[in-house]
C-alpha cells in the first residue's frame, strides 16, 4: 500500500486524469461550483469565493495526508481543464465505512466522465483508505446521482436525515451502500 497519497498512482484514462485536489484549485472550484451543482451538494455552498474554497480544500488536502480521505480533482486531458472532483472520506464514527462524494460542473455533466473513472478511483480508495464499505447518500430528487451509484454496484440501505451545511438545514437523503468484497473490479 502507497505510505502517502503524493505517492499514490491516480487513475488516467483517454479523456480524463485525477489529481489530489490542491488549493491552487480553489479558483476552478469557485468558478464552477453553481447553485446548480451545489444543490446536490452538503458542504458546498454556491458561488464560493476563491478564498472560502481554498480554505476548504486544504482541509481536504490534509485529511488525504492523515489517510482519512482520498480527495481528487477531475481533469479533462484534451484542455487540462477542471471540471469536477471525486472523493471518499472515512466515517469518523466508523472507519471501515468510506462516503463517496463527487460532483461534475454544469456544462461538463452528460459526457459520461464520472462512469469513466469511478471504477478505478472505488479500486484505489478502498486500497488507499482500507475501508470495507463504501456509501454514497443523495437527495430523493437527485436521480442522476442514483444512476452513479448504481453503476458503482450500489444497492439502496434507506433513508434518513442529514444536517446540510451548506443550506444550514436537514434534508432527506437515500443512501446506497457496497462492500469491498462485492466491488467488481
């Protein structure tokens, strides 16, 4: 297993390469974190400023270092242009549990690049991280997402309510959920 995560080989395909998600990325991240992609989202309030982005990434950016996440950015080969981000973050309640999260910009959605590189990226986080269970939780209404979810060889394990940071309120969220051991790799 890679010692750190700088050391750790990101998946590349024809189209697309991850990249640890940087602070330098935070002026991307702000330009294409729309309230139409935030809304799906938990933690990222829309129109974020460069700055409130950078000081989110590196937090990010430290709990890959400290082996509690894997946070990657989503970069289009042809341009080397950002266009999203793909992440798991270990349960802090229970570490064998991993929460994958992962959001494309608008104008970048509909080409099929989350399903181009999910299974490579579930392949590593589950190798980086050393979790046995992977969840992914989404808005009743978020049907795209659930479409992700069941590509990944996701099955629905229920409903419950989540505090939403970036709305500040509780919103009704179903998760999926996988193991390591039925991951098709």
């Amino acid at each position: 297993m890679p010692m750190t995560a700088s050391e750790t080989a990101l998946p590349k395909t024809e189209r697309l390469e991850l990249r640890l998600l940087h602070p330098d990325d935070a002026a991307e991240v702000s330009r294409i974190m729309t309230p139409g992609v935030s809304k799906w989202l938990s933690s990222w309030p829309a129109n974020i400023s460069e700055q409130d982005a950078r000081t989110k990434i590196s937090k990010y950016c430290k709990n890959t270092e400290d082996k509690k996440a894997l946070t990657t950015a989503i970069f289009r080969r042809e341009d080397n242009l950002f266009i999203g981000s793909l992440s798991v973050g270990l349960n802090p309640k229970d570490p064998s549990v991993g929460i994958i999260g992962y959001w494309i910009g608008e104008e970048y959605q509909g080409k099929g690049y989350l399903g181009e590189v999910l299974n490579d990226f579930v392949n590593l986080a589950f190798t980086y991280l050393g979790n046995t269970t992977l969840e992914a939780g989404a808005q009743i209404e978020n049907h795209a997402s659930f479409a992700i979810m069941k590509k990944m060889g996701m099955k629905p394990i229920g409903k419950k309510s989540i505090y939403v940071s970036s709305r500040d309120r509780d919103e009704e969220v179903l998760f999926y959920a996988m193991t390591r051991s039925n991951h098709c790799t």
